[in-house]
C-alpha cells in the first residue's frame, strides 16, 4: 500500500511527528538530568499520544483512499486490504 496524502494532510501528519520528535529529545534530556519520574513520564505519555495520532492520520487516509480506489474494487482485493488495514490499526493499540 503507498503512502499517497494531501498536502494538508501530510503537513498535519508531519507536524505531528515533529511534536513527538520535540517531546522524545525532551524525555531523553529530562532522564539525563535526573528529572522527577511523574514529570518524565508524563511527557513520554505526551510523546506516545502524538505519535499514535500521526500512526492513525496515516492509516485513515490509507483506508479512505483504498475505499476509493477503482482498480481495488474490480480486482476484487478488497478482502485482503480490509485484513492489512485492520493489523495496521491493531499495531497501533
């Protein structure tokens, strides 16, 4: 399946990546400091939150695109799609 996105939507799913980019190097330095656990793990949760938005950004438009796509319903494929996209949003739970 190809990544295929809008501008707008990549840019929101790029921005999103970016975020938990920040937040990743911010728990990296937090431990490094030596940092309250409560306050470290909040932000890794913050940091999994962005990243599980990204992951499902992704796999909607993946989803509304093979939804769409012509040449997935006449070849009849739609069954494994459906299988490929359903263990995608379960890799992300």
């Amino acid at each position: 399946m190809e990544l295929a996105m809008a501008a707008e939507e990549l840019k929101t799913v790029v921005n999103r990546l970016r975020r938990a980019q920040g937040q990743i190097a911010g728990v990296i330095k937090m431990i490094e400091e030596g940092r309250d656990c409560e306050d470290v793990v909040t932000q890794l949760a913050a940091a999994s939150r962005a990243l599980d938005k990204a992951g499902f950004a992704i796999i909607a438009t993946g989803l509304q695109h093979c939804l769409t796509d012509e040449d997935m319903a006449a070849s009849g494929d739609r069954e494994q799609m459906r299988a490929r996209l359903e263990k995608l949003f379960l890799s992300l739970a």
